[in-house]
C-alpha cells in the first residue's frame, strides 16, 4: 500500500464502513436519487448531504474570482460554531466531505474517540491547518486507503491539471448540511464555509435543501453528471428497533452486497493481469506481440482524446 491518499469509489456502501472503522456509531451513507423534499423526508434523520459534481470552468471561475457561486462567504463561521477544513491533498475530497460533515454534528452524533480528538485538538486552528491534521492522520489514511487495491505507485504527488481542457474530469465533493438552523455548504476547495438560506426550525432544512441543490445544478447549463449521497442515520438499527422485519431483511441483504463489493475493491487483481498478458503472449511472436502493444496504445489515446 503507498503512502498517499487512493482514489477510492464514490459508493454508499463504501463510506458506511469507511465511518464505521472510524468509530461513528449510528450512521449510515445513502444514495439520493432525487432532489426533493420527499426524498429527504424518507430517509430521516438527515445529517448532511454529499453533492458530487464535476469541476468544470464555472467551478474555477468562481474560485479564480473568490467569490461562490451561490450564497455567500461566512467569514466568522468559527464564531458560528462551524467546523471547516480545506483540502490540502488529492484523492480525499469525499473523505474530507463527509468528515466535515459528521465533525459539524458531534453534539448529534457519536463520532468516536479518533474524530472527537482530531475535533478538541484542531479547535482554533485555520481551515488550511485543520485541513492538515486530517491529512496527515494516519488512522484517517489507513482506513481510507483500505478500500482501494494495493498500489505500486505512489500517484498522490502527481499534479493533476490546473485547466481541464477537455471538460470531461476532475470531480469533487462538497457537502450541505443545516448547522445552528442555517444551511451551509462546505468546499474543501473554498477559503471559507459558504452561508445558504436561513431556516426558521430545523425540519425545514428537507424543504430548503432541494432549492439551494437545484440553484446550485442550474449554473452547469451543459452538465447532467451529478451524484448525491445522505448522511443518514443507522437504517438497520432502526428497522429492528421498531419491529419491520421487511425492511431489516432488505437492509441485511444490502449490506451483504456492500461487504462484497469491498472485498472485490479490495482485491489485488495484478496477478490475474499478469497471468492474462502471459496467456496472451504465449502464443504470438515477438512482432505479433509489438503490433498487438501498438494497437492497444492507439486505442488507449483515442480514448483519452475524445
């Protein structure tokens, strides 16, 4: 396993455990596939909501111009009672989302003794600080890193681009989320937390949220690639607790799905490549072999071009 941050999947399943082995009791990650408040409602408690987006031209715009793209800067949100970090690493965003979420609702939550002392020791500090502490947390990387397959290369110190020219990559993270009964959205690319509408009680949050979404969506006039995944509370618990035996089966089952996909995430599949370009290889001459590694590196940058 590298030393830097893997690129791990943007996957429900996989931030429910990922929170988990950090010690968080009593929260689940859930995929939202609808803006509305409805949606929202039913998946209550909501602590927060992950919004995955590709970062495109209006994203390094508004960044270029220190201005956000809805809303407005809170600079006094320490006073506020808000936690914020910015990202200083690649590959962590949605880690670093949703921390920035559950380190905001550690009054609400059980975020175990790991955040809660990250949470006591960073109080005072600045988002690029705070932002540090996280990243360099080994706990925080092991745990992140231990769902992505081992790596022989170490891409973190890669730069990626400054300019994606091509508008086709670079997603990130950012969350929304209701703290002291106002909406913030925090961006770990962003100097400060960003204030939102103001909400007279805190179930108003599941009527305002799916209008500063939509405000949001609708500065990408030529994008559809979104993704948002909830914050929710522990659903298995909660269907036990009450006694729907539908509902924990389909839960179990789920969660069943989700330990295998990670296992397979986890997988180490190099072997099987190796063995594959061996199988391959056996039975073509040393030119057949060139010509065969000539035409898949043509196909691999006409796809890249596109």
């Amino acid at each position: 396993m590298s030393s830097g941050w893997n690129t791990i999947v943007s996957d429900a399943g996989v931030f429910t455990e990922l929170v988990s082995r950090l010690g968080v009791k009593n929260v689940q990650i859930e995929e939202l596939y609808s803006i509305d408040s409805e949606s929202l409602k039913a998946l209550a408690p909501v602590h927060a909501v992950v919004f995955l987006f590709k970062y495109g031209k209006v994203d390094r715009d508004s960044t270029s111009q220190d201005v956000p793209l809805d809303g407005a800067y809170d600079k006094n949100y320490d006073q506020n009672g808000v936690f914020f970090a910015r990202q200083t690493i690649q590959n962590a965003c949605a880690t670093q989302a949703v921390l920035n979420s559950l380190l905001n609702k550690s009054k609400e939550l059980d975020i175990g003794s790991e955040l809660s002392n990250i949470h006591g020791f960073v109080a005072g500090f600045d988002p690029d600080m705070c932002g540090d502490i996280l990243s360099n947390s080994e706990v925080i990387r092991e745990v992140h890193n231990s769902f992505s397959a081992p790596k022989f290369i170490d891409s973190s110190d890669i730069s990626r681009p400054d300019v994606d020219e091509k508008n086709n990559g670079l997603f990130h993270f950012i969350t929304y989320l209701n703290i002291n009964n106002t909406i913030y959205e925090l961006d770990g690319l962003k100097r400060f937390p960003i204030k939102h509408d103001t909400l007279s009680t805190s179930e108003e949050f599941y009527e305002k949220l799916p209008e500063v979404l939509h405000r949001r969506i609708s500065k990408y006039t030529d994008e559809i690639r979104f993704s948002l995944l909830a914050i929710t509370n522990d659903k298995l618990q909660q269907h036990q607790a009450i006694g729907d035996s539908l509902s924990v089966q389909q839960e179990l089952e789920k969660r069943q799905r989700w330990t295998r996909d990670n296992q397979w995430r986890r997988h180490d599949y190099t072997p099987l490549t190796v063995a594959l370009l061996k199988d391959i290889s056996a039975s073509l001459s040393d030119e057949e072999w060139e010509e065969l590694i000539k035409k898949a590196k043509l196909k691999t940058v006409s796809r890249a071009s596109a």
